[in-house]
C-alpha cells in the first residue's frame, strides 16, 4: 500500500468528508512490526500461497470464491428464482419456502459481493449484487457497511449499526437512555423490531432518512448523488416496493394480498437480523475497544456454531464474524481452514476469542445484553 502513501506535508491538509470526525481511534504506527499483526498475516499470506501454487492461479484470485462456492451460490439462486411461480400462484407453503431461500441465496452470495469477496472480477462484485437487492440499495449497503461498521466496529458515534432504531432499541451506551427501552427486552419487542427492520427500515426509512441527510444514521457521510444517480436510486427503491409488497393486491382478495405482503418480507427480515444482532451486540463484544485495529475487530466479534454446516450456511459464514473482520475481501468458503490458526494466534498474544457453539447460547447471550441496556444508566 506504499504506493498510495501521501508526503506528510500534503496528509496533513487533508480534511475528512465528515468534519465531525475527530481522527482515527485505532494507532497504526509500527503496527507493521507489531508481532500480533505479523502473525496475522503469515498465516493468511502462506494460506493463499500454498492455495495459489496448487491452482496455478494468482494469490488474490486464491482468495475469491471457489467453484464449489460458486455452484452453491448459483444453486440457491436458482432455487429462489425457481420457487417465485408458486408464490405468486398463491401456494401457502411459500410463504416461508421463497422467502427463505432468498435469504439463503443473499447471505451466500450478496454480502461477499459487495466485500469485493465473491470474485476477482470487480465488475461481477459490483453489479451482482443488483440481480437481488433484498436486503437494501447496494449503494447504500457500502456505506452503511464496509465503510462504516466494518472500519469502526462498536465504536460510538462512528458505527452506523449501533443507532438503527434509537427511539425502539438501545444496544449500545452511546444511545441515549428512554423510557421506551424499558420493554426492549420482552420478545414481543424484539420480533416486532426484527419482523420490520429489513422491509420497512433498511430498505425505505433508513435509505430515506441516508438521503435527506446525505449521512446514514448521522455517521457515515457521502457525496450528494447526481440527478442521474438520484433517479436511479428511486426507481430501484420503486421497483423494490412493488415487488416486494405491492404485486399481491393485483392479484389476490385483499385479505389475501395482505398476507402475501407481509409474512414473506417478515420472515426474510427475521433471518436477516437472527444472523447479523448475535455476532456483535453480546454483553463481552459490544464496549470491547482496542487501539490496534486487528485486535479490536477481532474482540469486538464474536464466532458460533464453527463446527456446524448448518450453521455456516444458514448464515453465508457469518458464524466466522472474527475471521470475516480480520479479512473482509476473502471469501467466506475460506474463513473454516483460517479460523484455528487465527484462535491459535489469539491465545498466543492473550487476545479474547469470543465463540460460542451454536445459534441457541448467541441468541441466549445477544437477549441478556439487550435486556442489560433497558436498564437506566445511574
């Protein structure tokens, strides 16, 4: 990365999009001689190394999607699109099976995607994702994501993940205490906030707010779009919304049509947030800090169910949430091989390894930490 190094003089006039931002938490100096980080990437270089040698492909292609990834990526794609007939037809039974299998097919395919993970095509990461926007505008999903929660992980007031919705849940202590988070912790809450989050948050209020604003969630700043880009934008979010919810009143009673707007998109956010609230908001990760960036991605994660295929795929493999941090551009199918050279590492250098063993003690511990932030702070 040498060669995208700036002299001094010129970094030091330098300003940050956002002129809030009060600099870097993490120390990078030396942090290239630093045994931990050393450590860190021998064992991912000689990985790939040895990957690349026995494919006769380059290291960075090593990283990519292998073709039995790619066969299941297409697979539940296929499978996806295969299943829309007998939704739209009115079949009961897919109201959980479409849905489902989008879910499968986004957290395999769609989250790598856009890490620039899936392939060593940058064309095929960035356009991919368009097929099936599910989860919200890819654009959008940048920002939010890889710019923002990736690089500042938990940290107040720089991770856009910690204030999707203040005003109904507190996961974090920088959000300001309400009395409305007293019941955060009851499950009715918790569905209710999980049923809408994706449908109704990700995909409409939070992008609406992200625009008006040109910040998501008040963290993450970015350029204001073109009128071109704008249009764009729109028209997919219109798209979105009639797929998505309007299509079944022009073809079912109104009773009907209701249920086919709501449950699949239910279901589809529930999957979404079952995978995404239990690897970081967890009472040992959410306030965990370090100012090396390696080890604090890596405590501020935490891994379940490493032993279980149904684990990993059920989630695309992000039951290896320490291993997805420390190396967000390799492909999820290779984060399994990392993952004990990484836990080795840790217990060498004294670094906690948060990893449970299944869905069952996240969800457990995830409840206990929201149940925790409904207290009011003394």
């Amino acid at each position: 990365l040498s060669k995208y190094e700036l002299p001094p003089k010129e970094a030091a006039e330098l300003k940050t999009h956002d002129q809030r931002d009060d600099g870097s938490p993490y120390i990078w100096k030396n942090i290239d001689h630093d045994g931990f980080s050393s450590e860190l990437r021998t064992l991912v270089n000689e990985y790939f190394s040895k990957l690349a040698k026995e494919k006769g492909i380059s290291k960075t292609q090593a990283t990519k999607a292998t073709f039995g990834r790619w066969l299941t990526v297409l697979t539940l794609i296929g499978l996806f699109f295969a299943s829309i007939p007998w939704l739209v037809q009115g079949q009961w039974a897919f109201l959980i099976i479409t849905p489902v299998l989008g879910w499968l097919a986004i957290c395999n395919y769609w989250h790598d995607s856009l890490h620039f993970s899936l392939s060593s095509n940058w064309r095929v990461n960035a356009y991919l994702p368009y097929l099936m926007p599910l989860i919200s505008s890819p654009s959008m999903w940048y920002h939010q994501h890889v710019i923002g929660h990736h690089v500042y992980t938990n940290i107040s007031n720089k991770d856009p993940d910690l204030a999707h919705a203040p005003q109904l849940m507190r996961e974090h202590e920088s959000i300001r205490w309400k009395k409305s988070h007293l019941n955060q912790k009851c499950l009715s809450r918790v569905l209710l906030v999980w049923s809408i989050a994706v449908g109704l948050g990700l995909q409409i209020l939070n992008d609406v707010r992200a625009l008006k604003k040109l910040s998501y969630n008040n963290v993450v700043a970015y350029d204001k779009p073109s009128k071109m880009q704008m249009a764009a934008h729109i028209a997919g979010r219109i798209i979105y919304i009639l797929f998505a919810f309007a299509w079944p009143f022009a073809l079912f009673p109104a009773w009907k049509a209701m249920i086919w707007a709501t449950v699949p998109n239910v279901v589809f956010s529930l999957c979404f947030m079952i995978n995404t609230q239990i690897n970081h908001l967890v009472g040992h990760c959410a306030h965990a800090f370090d100012s090396n960036f390696f080890k604090h991605q890596i405590i501020t994660a935490q891994n379940f169910g490493r032993d279980s295929a149904f684990c990993f795929y059920f989630s695309g493999g992000l039951n290896y949430q320490i291993e997805h941090h420390l190396f967000p551009t390799v492909n999820h199918c290779h984060l399994p091989a990392l993952s004990p050279g990484v836990k080795k590492i840790c217990k060498k250098y004294g670094v906690p390894y948060n990893s449970v063993s299944g869905y069952r003690q996240a969800i457990e511990e995830h409840f206990a930490h929201t149940a925790a932030m409904s207290v009011k702070p003394e």
